[in-house]
C-alpha cells in the first residue's frame, strides 16, 4: 500500500512538472507597451496564427491598422511607426480575420455592442492623457442610482457623481450629462472618462465643484444591457423601441431634475444648472433648452443631432422664448470632419439670423469619443463661476526666473507656462529691468506688489525709498513690501524704536503718493518684524504699515498661525502661501502638502471678506514648475472646499 501511494505521489509530481515546464516555456506578453520615446509597443502569443494586426485609433481623425510581425518565440509584435501623443487610445487585435481583445490587456470598454482595450499615454500634468488618468487627487463618488419616473412608468437606473467635497450638507450645482444613440447611463463615465475628468479639474481648480447626473436617455430601456429585468441581451441602439414609450425623454426630464433635487443637495436655482450631450444627447439638450427655458442657465450641443423640425411656428416662438430668457451659455462642439456637420451649420445659421447669442467650437476630426471627451473638459469649466469666488494667486518674479533655469527655456516662455496654471498676479523686485515688466504686462500678469530692501537698520534711506516710490508710480504698482534688514545680534531696545521711526515716517510719504506699504513676518529672528511681538510695535509706531501674512514664517518663529492670523487680520493686506515640513526647517513644499493648516487659514480669510493676493512661495524647490503647479491646484481646490 505504501509503495502504491509512492507511485500516485511520484506520477502527480509528473504532471506537474510537465505543466510547469510548459508554463515556463510560454513568454509572458506584455502588451501595450508605452516606450520612452513615446512609440508604442503591442504584443500578443499565438504560434498558430498565420497573420495578426492592431486596430486602433492612433491618428487623429481615422483609425489605423498596423500589421504585426510573429517572431521565433510565437510571440506577433509591432510598434507604432511615431511617437502617440497624449491621448485616451482604443484598440482591437485581427487574427487571421477574426476581431479579438488583446488578452495581455485587461482594460477594456464597451461601446454599445463592441468590446475594445484601452490605454493611455501622458508625458506631463498639463496634457490630456493626464486629465483622464486616476491621479493621486480627491475622488468623487460615483454611483449606480435608481429612480422613479412617473412620466414614463419605469423604474429606471442613471449615474450620479459627487464631487470630492460632498458631504450632505452643502449644496452643489448640478450638470445633467446625455449620452449619445446606443449609449446608455453607463457611457459617460466609462468611454468619457467623466469622474477622472471632474476629479482631475476640480482639484486643479479650474471648475467649480458639481454634481454630474448621467442618466438613460433611451426611454423604452430601464438601465443598461443586462442591468434590468429584460436581461443580458445583445446590447443595441435600436432596442425595444417598436415597443415605443409613452413619453419621450425630453417630456420625461424633469422626472430626473426633481428627483435629484429631492435626494442631494443641490442649489435648486436655474444659475445652477446645466444640461450638455453628445450626439443624440445633444439633440435631446437642443429639445430640453426649448420645452425648459427657464430651468437651466447652460446648455452644451456637442455633435448634435439638432434637426430643426419643418413647422417653424412653434420652433420660432420655443427658440424666442428661450434666447428671452437670456441663458448664460448656449455652446455647440463638432469636429470639422463629423457627419452632423451640415445640421449644426443650420442650427448656427438660424442663431445668426435672429441674432441669438451662442458660442461655437470647431476642431479636427469626427463623430468620436476623442472629441468629446474634450467637450466635456471645456464645458465643465465654463460653468457657475459665479456662484463662487475665486482665490487671486500669483507669483514670485524670482520662481518665474528660476523656471526658466531649471526647464532650460526662455523666460518669457516660463512666464507663459506660469499664466497656464491659471497664477494671474506677479511679485516683482524694485529695479528690475523695465523690458521684463513689459513682457510681463504684455502676458497679462496683473500688478500682485513690488518688493524693496530698505536697510532701515542703518538710517533713514531717502534715496532707496525714492527710488522704491518712483518705480511704484512709474509701472503703476499700489502695494510695496519692504524688507527693513537684520538688526545686530546685540540690539538695544532704543534701535527698535528708530527702525519704528523710520518705518512710520516711509509709510506716511509713501500714503500720501498713494502706495500701501507692507511689512511681513520674516524668518529670522534678528528681523524687526520676526512675530506678533515684533510686529505689534511697527504697528503701534505707524497706524498706516500694513501686513503681508506669510504663514510658513510664523510657523517658523513659533506662534500658532491661525493665532496669529486672527490678531493680525485688519492689518493683512497680502498673503504669502509657504508651507513646511516641520516647524524650524526652511525647505519649502509645495502649498498644502505639509503642516500649514491651508483649508482652515483659507476659510478664516475668506469668512472674513479677505478679497486680496495669495502669493505661492517655495524658495529652493527642486522643481518650481512642479511645485506651482501642485500650489496652485491645492489652493483652488481648497478655497472651493470652504465656500
């Protein structure tokens, strides 16, 4: 017996072996393969296969087929012929005539009945690869939610995102976002990417933080293939309609409005809402826009299916009524090559004749998810920036120049990618040379302060504060920080009082020409303005010095900074955003990823009608560019989290 179970124990270790063997000698396929000069490499194992190919849409306006080359292992391979720019990019493999996934990819999205891969090439936090991708930012909440529609006597299922900063007690704006023929509640965050999309510009603060409600716009289907009681049938645009519906899904809407409203917090006000689609989405908006005017205040038309009807009358009076009505935005999308084209130029040709006002956007390319995944990028951002403020960043002249070092370019150009973040003020120094101030004003930069190094320690200084007052009239700079130098290790308390002195009599000159002279708490001890102590007594020598509140630096000194904010709060002026590590440490990080409370000091400034400059300061930073980019995004996201 025991010699029998030996034998068992010795065949199965057999078996194994061989399976083992065999696993070893198949490749392992990696596929795709994003290589670094930005070419990519698809891959894929079938010794048997006698010819594979890759599908996918790597151009811009059409698809392109790439045919694969099978090497000594069994394993096809090829790689695009150029470098693929930052894009979300769909794929299929051919083999030998029959459409396949690739299975060395398991990401993949339905579109209607078609089952494609997916991947994505980014090179940088700017470019559209990037907004689509899952980066390390807040995350919405997207749900699958049921809702009642007594118009059409369905339960039916639509998508709901919240925003980041959702918490059931504030209240949001809400975008109602249509998906297009064979679509269905699903397309929009799967194909359009719609919750990395908000998650991504919401934390960038380039919109405003909404809720975006997806729903099924086919109105003789429930929910998605698959996801009602009808079952897992083949998924196609036409399905169940013979069955017709009793109302359409423009006559259906305000099923989905009030039951939105009557579940989340949203702002139940017109200036609140917006309502965009694609393709048959946008011919459902174009309808919605004329049965409810006065129900929404933006509506997007991307690729629509806009087919005036022939009864003009009624249209007449619906569009009349609507333009009547003034709505904030009316914009329509289309790429220059799409097959609706000719009925979008119709709609634009109307508009123009009656003198209705729209905005228009035209680019490359056709009836493609690739377009309106843009679409969508850009109607978010136009949308309900009045309901809230938003905070006036700007920048050091300085971080400006130290870009231009550190990405080896111009510095007109580091100033241009600075505007792009969306920084619109500029901190210059005293002196600087006038055809860098030209070029700045030529980008737009407005007028944040100008900074001098007035060495009041050593006397009065009438020339160096001239020279400051004439170069504020001269670039039309208002707000003058000044830096009054070090006092000696050995200080009596009587050179305290003639810096004060000095101070208070530059500050009486100054506001007499009009200029707001600043002081700011400075990180060195030896500062006469180092913490509240220090700055209580220039305050007291001078009624008319006000204060650039840098919460790095009180940090630095000690003092708690919501402490300090608040005793200091009527002298503040200007804001300098620093963030730190730890409390003694002088490298700087990006504004919000170190210990500086950012939410609770914005909130502070902005319940207290603080209308002023936020300055983003990181001396040192290893990556300036990098470092703003993240400063900017944390304090938008921020500011709109407290409002």
């Amino acid at each position: 017996m025991r010699q029998l179970f030996l034998f068992a124990c010795s065949c199965l270790l057999s078996v194994c072996s061989y399976g083992q063997q065999q696993l070893g000698q198949r490749p392992r396929v990696k596929s795709p393969v994003i290589n670094v000069d930005g070419t990519v490499t698809f891959n894929f194992y079938d010794p048997s296969a006698s010819a594979v190919s890759v599908n996918g849409d790597f151009e811009e306006i059409r698809n392109q087929r790439l045919q694969m080359t099978r090497q000594e292992n069994g394993v096809w391979t090829v790689t695009t012929t150029a470098p693929l720019a930052p894009e979300l990019y769909s794929y299929s493999l051919n083999v030998d005539g029959q459409r396949l996934i690739d299975p060395a990819n398991s990401y993949v999205n339905r579109d209607i009945a078609t089952l494609s891969n997916i991947f994505i090439v980014s090179r940088s936090a700017d470019d559209k690869g990037h907004l689509y991708s899952v980066n390390d930012v807040p995350h919405g909440t997207l749900s699958r939610v049921w809702y009642d529609s007594p118009t059409l006597g369905q339960q039916r299922r639509m998508t709901v995102y919240l925003p980041p900063a959702y918490d059931g007690k504030k209240q949001f704006p809400v975008m109602y976002l249509l998906h297009g023929h064979g679509g269905d509640e699903t397309a929009w965050g799967d194909l359009g990417r719609a919750s990395q999309i908000m998650d991504n510009l919401i934390a960038e603060g380039k919109c405003v933080p909404m809720i975006v409600v997806m729903p099924n716009g086919n109105p003789t289907c429930n929910a998605a293939p698959g996801w009602w009681h009808e079952g897992m049938y083949t998924p196609d645009g036409n399905a169940f309609r013979d069955r017709g519906a009793k109302a359409s899904m423009e006559e259906s809407f305000m099923d989905i409005v009030n039951f939105v409203d009557g579940h989340y917090q949203t702002i139940r006000e017109r200036s609140a809402r917006a309502v965009t689609g694609l393709s048959m989405g946008g011919g459902h908006t174009f309808g919605i826009s004329r049965l409810y005017p006065e129900t929404f205040d933006y509506y997007g038309l991307q690729s629509a299916a806009c087919r005036m009807p022939q009864d003009r009358a009624e249209f007449d009076q619906q569009m009349s009524r609507l333009f009547a009505s003034k709505p904030k935005l009316y914009w329509i999308a289309i790429g220059k090559d799409d097959f609706l084209m000719q009925m979008n130029t119709q709609l634009r040709q109307y508009l123009d004749e009656k003198g209705y006002t729209y905005e228009y956007y035209e680019n490359d390319g056709g009836h493609i998810w690739r377009n309106w995944r843009i679409y969508l990028s850009m109607f978010a951002q136009k949308l309900f920036k009045d309901l809230v403020s938003q905070p006036r960043i700007s920048i050091f002249f300085d971080h400006v120049a130290e870009i231009s070092r550190q990405e080896k370019i111009s510095i007109t150009e580091a100033a241009q990618r600075v505007r792009q973040l969306g920084v619109e003020g500029i901190d210059v120094r005293v002196g600087m040379p006038d055809s860098q101030l030209r070029m700045l004003d030529s980008l737009g930069f407005q007028h944040a302060s100008a900074i001098a190094d007035i060495n009041f320690i050593r006397g009065a200084q009438p020339e160096a504060t001239r020279k400051a007052l004439d170069f504020m009239h001269r670039y039309n700079y208002t707000r003058l920080l000044i830096i009054p130098g070090l006092l000696p290790e050995d200080a009596s308390p009587a050179l305290m009082e003639e810096v004060c002195e000095r101070v208070a009599a530059f500050v009486t000159e100054a506001a007499e020409e009009g200029i707001d002279v600043m002081v700011e708490d400075y990180d060195n001890p030896r500062s006469p303005c180092y913490n509240t102590s220090t700055l209580d007594r220039l305050f007291a020598a001078s009624p008319r010095l006000n204060h650039v509140f840098d919460t790095g630096n009180y940090l630095f000194c000690g003092e708690d900074v919501l402490t300090a904010l608040r005793h200091a709060r009527q002298r503040i002026h200007h804001v300098h955003l620093k963030d730190r590590k730890a409390q003694r440490d002088y490298a700087s990080l990006p504004v919000g990823t170190g210990i500086v409370p950012l939410n609770a000091v914005l909130s502070e400034l902005l319940h207290s009608g603080y209308d002023g400059w936020f300055t983003v300061e990181h001396f040192g930073a290893p990556s300036m560019l990098e470092y703003t980019r993240q400063s900017v995004a944390n304090i938008r996201a921020a500011w709109g989290a407290t409002q």
